[in-house]
C-alpha cells in the first residue's frame, strides 16, 4: 500500500510540474494575446519627429562656388530654387565678389580655413557650397524583352506572351562641400549617388524610350532632398497606437483628437485618468490605457519629460510592445529636439557675435572717418597742408562742404587746396 501511494505521489508531482508550466505558457499566451488585441483594436495616429540639419548648421545666407561637370548648372538651379524657397538669401557670385571687393578681400575660388573666416566677418553668418559633378550620364536601353506567363479566361488555359521594354536610365553622382564661413569650418565632402529608371511596356512592337530629361529631373529631385536634409529641418511621422476604450471616457478623447482639437483631446484625457483612477469599476487595463493617453498627449505637444512620465506609469499597470514602441520613439524624438536645440543656440550665439564684430567696424570706421571738424582741428594743430592732403588721400571721409560750413572752414584758415580735396572727397 505504502509502495502504491508514493507512486500515486509521484505521478502527481509530475502532473503538479505540468500544470504550472500550462499555467506559465497560458499566462504569458494570454499577456501576448492582450497586447495583440490592443494593436487590432486601438486606432493608430501620427506623430510628427523632427531631426535637424544634418550638417549641424543653421543659415540665412549660402553662396555658391562655380559647380564643375555636366548637368552641373541644372543641379544648382535646382538646389538655389530649393535654398529661396525656404527663405535663404543665396549671394550671386558677381555680389560676392563686389561686396569682397569694397573691404579689399580678394575672392578666387579656393578658400581655406583663414580665408573662410574672413569672408564670414564680411557676409554675416552664411555657407559656401562646392558643387562637384562626378557623373551624369544617361543609358537608353529599348531592345529589351521579357516572356510573361498570361491566362486566357475565354480559353481557360494559360499562354506566354512577349513584353517588348524600353527603359531609360540616368546615373548621376555628385560631391557636395560645405564650408561654414561664420567659422572657417570645412566639412569633407559628402558624395551623393543615384540612377533612377523609367521604363516603357508594349505587347505590340517596341515601345517609345522614357524622356531622358524626365528621368534626370528624378535624379535632381533625389539630390536636392538630400542636401536640403544637410542644411534644414526636416519631419517624419511614425504612427503610433492611441487608446479608444469606451470605459473611462477615452474614446471621446480619441474622436477630439481626430478632428485635430488637440487641446480638447488633452482635457479630455486628463479627466479620464482622474476618472478611472478614483473608480472602483474601471479594469486596470483601462487605467492602464488612460495612463497611456495622457503621455500621448504630451508626446504629441513636444513635452516629452512628461510623455515617458506617463508612459512609464502605464508600463508600470500593464507591461506590452505598445508601450514600450512609444517610450522608445519618445526618447528618440527627445534626443532630436535636444539636438535641435543645440543647433539653435550655436546659431544664436554665431549671429550675436557677427553683429558685434559689425558694430565694432562700424564704430571703428566711424571713429577713423575724417570730418570737417578734424580738419579744423589739425589745422589749428599748424600741420603742414600737404600732411593733411595726404591724409584725406588715404582716409575714409565725410565731409560737409556747404556754403555755410565753407565759410567755417575759410575763417579757421584751412588752406584753399585743401578745401578743394575735401569738395572732391565728400
């Protein structure tokens, strides 16, 4: 008997073993199939991130170096159109070198860390562009054929059929150079690459080849986003889930949210939690969800400390992918802003200090500018007359030769030639 039990024993410490697991693998089923069910029937929504410029800088102000190779003009017009667009003041090249010229900068192509920096002190804060074409080459291909397998369903039976093809192909390749001319940075060359295709199908005869022109403009579309992505911010939507329980009021919340009343939606979502957290009805899903919403709403206000607050706090209810997804793109988005952040301050502090190197040549030219009072002055101080010529020859001048102050300057015995000169130089 005792021999009978201890096997009976046995077979139920086995048993005992499974259960659990079944109950291990059912709880964990169950949990999985929760967080499916949320994905199925929650809605999705969008939320916008946005990265910064990816060269790092912040402009009002790009100039251009002479672009080399073929398709190189169709390339800069088409990145200037892109620069005017979003409101950069794009120098001409002829201003450039007359604005260099009046601070008796010579421009030739070539710049260098020390001449960058110079240029930036003349023009403000600004860029300039290297644009070097590597490739631009176009590939017309209409000899080109593939068999298909077709089904006849008046025949009910299966035939091959020729597809005559002509396919257009264009490879471009392009290096881009940027230097920062607020601080002498020059930035390696990023080389840009693409081959876009268009092709044409005919069951009957061969087909007219795709437009080159067509096809290039794809290629120039291609590039001047991605340069547009090295100097401006630019956005990307990433959909994630938003919770629309009938209990707890959230999906009034959501139906605010859809007709674009964010501030609505964020009340409203607030009063849920308050809701669903004094409430003895309300399952700890729900609660978990009304957590969740409320950490949307901050995400979607670019609050993202309080977002990943509330998302943790609904992790904390109701673990899942949902929620971690959302914490995750949070953080990234975080990181983005910070970044952008940043990039702002750099830009802030760039501006202040080339406003005040300006102010200061504005008031050092102002102070060395020679007026009719310095010349009396240095008059009075008996310099000889040729000294003082010289020295309007070589100085910046402002001077008043009306009647009146003419008569001033006769009477403090500034000399006849020297009066001429200042008439010459005002």
């Amino acid at each position: 008997m005792q021999k009978i039990f201890t096997k009976f024993n046995g077979l139920s410490l086995r048993r005992m073993k499974v259960l659990l697991v079944l109950l291990i693998s059912t709880g964990f089923i169950i949990n999985t199939s929760a967080q499916g069910f949320d994905a199925l029937s929650n809605p999705k929504i969008y939320v916008k991130l946005t990265h910064p410029p990816g060269l790092g800088l912040k402009i009002n102000k790009v100039v251009f170096n002479p672009a080399t190779g073929n398709c190189s003009d169709q390339i800069i017009d088409a990145m200037i159109s892109d620069f005017v667009s979003n409101n950069v003041e794009v120098i001409d090249r002829n201003n450039l070198q007359a604005i260099l010229a009046e601070h008796d900068f010579t421009f030739s192509g070539y710049v260098d860390k020390n001449s960058a920096a110079s240029i930036g002190k003349i023009i403000g804060p600004s860029a300039m562009i290297t644009v070097k074409v590597l490739r631009c080459q176009t590939e017309i291909k209409d000899n080109l054929y593939v068999d298909e397998k077709k089904y006849n369903y008046e025949t009910k039976q299966n035939y091959i059929a020729r597809a005559y093809i002509a396919r257009t192909t264009v490879y471009l390749k392009a290096s881009i150079q940027t230097t920062d001319l607020t601080t002498g940075r020059i930035f390696t060359a990023r080389v840009l690459e693409y081959s876009p295709v268009k092709e044409n199908k005919a069951y009957n005869g061969k087909p007219e080849s795709p437009s080159e022109f067509d096809v290039q403009e794809m290629a120039f579309r291609y590039l001047t986003s991605d340069v547009h992505r090295m100097f401006f911010s630019w956005s990307e939507s990433t959909d994630l889930y938003f919770m629309d329980d009938k209990d707890g009021g959230l999906k009034e919340a959501f139906k605010a949210l859809k007709a674009g009343d964010i501030a609505q939606a964020f009340e409203l979502s607030k009063k849920n939690l308050e809701f669903c957290k004094t409430s003895t009805d309300i399952k700890e899903k729900v609660l978990a969800h009304a957590y969740y919403n409320v950490g949307m709403m901050y995400f979607i206000q670019n609050d993202y400390n309080k977002a990943i607050e509330f998302f943790q706090e609904s992790q904390k209810i109701r673990p899942g992918n949902i929620v971690t997804e959302s914490i995750s793109e949070c953080n990234r988005a975080k990181a983005l802003a910070e970044e952008m952040q940043k990039i702002d301050d750099k830009a802030s502090i760039e501006i202040e200090k080339s406003n005040n190197q300006t102010q200061q040549a504005e008031q050092s030219q102002i102070a060395n500018t020679l007026t009719n009072a310095d010349i009396i002055s240095l008059t009075e101080k008996k310099l000889p007359t040729n000294l003082i010529i010289q020295k309007i020859k070589t100085s910046t001048c402002k001077f008043n030769t009306s009647t009146d102050e003419l008569v001033k300057l006769t009477n403090a015995g500034v000399s006849e030639d020297v009066i001429l000169l200042m008439m010459e130089k005002k």
